[in-house]
C-alpha cells in the first residue's frame, strides 16, 4: 500500500519556501520569502540596517516621517520602518509586489501605525509621472542590497538622485560583493555628500548615508 502511494504522489512545487523570523523594536517580525525571485529573499543589508534603525532611533527618529524604499524586496526594513513610527512607501518591481503586500500587511495589520502603502517602481522609468515632484517628497530613502552585478546601476542612481531633494536622507546598506559595488559607491561620492555610518564585517555590509 506504502509504494502505490509513493507511485501516485507528486511533489507540490510552491514559490514560497520558508518563513524567517525576526524581532525588531519589540515586535516580532515573520517574512515569507520567494525562491522565483532575487527581490524576495532577506539580504545581509536588509537586517542592517534594520538593526542599525532599532539601535539608532535618536539620531535618525522616523516617527511620523514620510519614507521610501526602493527596492523593498521582502519588506523587512519598510516592516521596521512602519513599527517606528514613519509613513512608508515600500516600492519595488511588479513581478515582487505580492509577495511584499502580503508581507507587510500581515505584521503591521494589527499595529497602531500609518497604514504603509505599496508602489510598482522600475528604476529610472516613469518616475515624474508616478511621483510628481509637485507632490511626493520624503524624508528618508533607505535601500538595501540594491546594488549588485546587473545592468541597472546607472537607471539606480538616477532614480536615487530624483528622489533626494534637499533635506533628505538617503540610507544605503549593501553588501560588498563585485568591483561594480564599489564603482557605484564612487559615482554616489561624486553626486552626494556621503559618509559611512557602520560597518558590519561578519556581512560584508557597509552601511551609508548620503
């Protein structure tokens, strides 16, 4: 009887394939991760700088600021953003967006918090018609492991550079893997002023502010 079932059973592919667990500013934090895409999985930089805006709160306080991030991937940090109080925009591309919605719906549901907001954002396309100058202005752009070996470095900093007007912060944590990191470092030196705020040696993380 055993082998007929083993005969007739067929494994059931699922794009999702494991749920993390996290604890950040008090609240514990569950991510359902994707194996189809890059964007849906939990990078080393992500949990940087999710780390570092728990720890750090005095010096960048995000309560009732209004932030963006681009390539928000799984939603971990817009998910620790939000439970610190800030109005969030998590962006990303459209093949990603469910899995984000669903992410940062289910942890900030039941949460006394802005209610965060999930946007379709293609680097470098689009951005004056979806988010006109005249309207959208945000305190903080944060950014996690966005920058690796791809093609759309140079649409990236374009987008960076849309974004940052005068008085906002820009947060970048990346992990250092390829010379195109450390290329695209130089061209952010040249187009903001940028210092380091933390590294994490164990990651390979670098941790920026422009």
């Amino acid at each position: 009887v055993t082998l007929k079932i083993l005969e007739n059973w067929v494994p059931r592919v699922s794009p999702y394939f494991d749920k993390e667990h996290y604890t950040y500013a008090g609240h514990r934090i569950i991510i359902q991760e994707s194996i189809e895409y890059l964007g849906a999985v939990v990078w080393p930089g992500a949990l940087a700088l999710s780390q570092y805006l728990e720890s750090n709160q005095e010096q960048f306080n995000l309560k009732d600021k209004k932030v963006l991030e681009i390539g928000a991937g799984t939603g971990l940090v817009s998910i620790v953003a939000c439970i610190l109080g800030a109005y969030v925009t998590a962006t990303d591309l459209p093949e990603v967006l469910e899995n984000l919605s669903y992410n940062i719906s289910r942890n900030t549901r039941n949460m006394n918090t802005h209610k965060p907001e999930v946007r379709k954002l293609v680097w470098g396309e689009g951005l004056s018609e979806d988010f006109p100058v005249s309207t959208y202005h945000y305190d903080f752009i944060l950014a996690t492991d966005v920058v690796y070996h791809h093609t759309a470095l140079d649409p990236l900093l374009a987008t960076m550079e849309y974004f940052c007007k005068p008085g906002t912060v820009l947060l970048w944590a990346n992990k250092f893997r390829f010379s195109t990191d450390y290329e695209f470092l130089e061209k952010l030196c040249n187009m903001f002023n940028t210092t380091i705020l933390a590294e994490f040696p164990e990651a390979n993380v670098k941790l920026f502010k422009a």
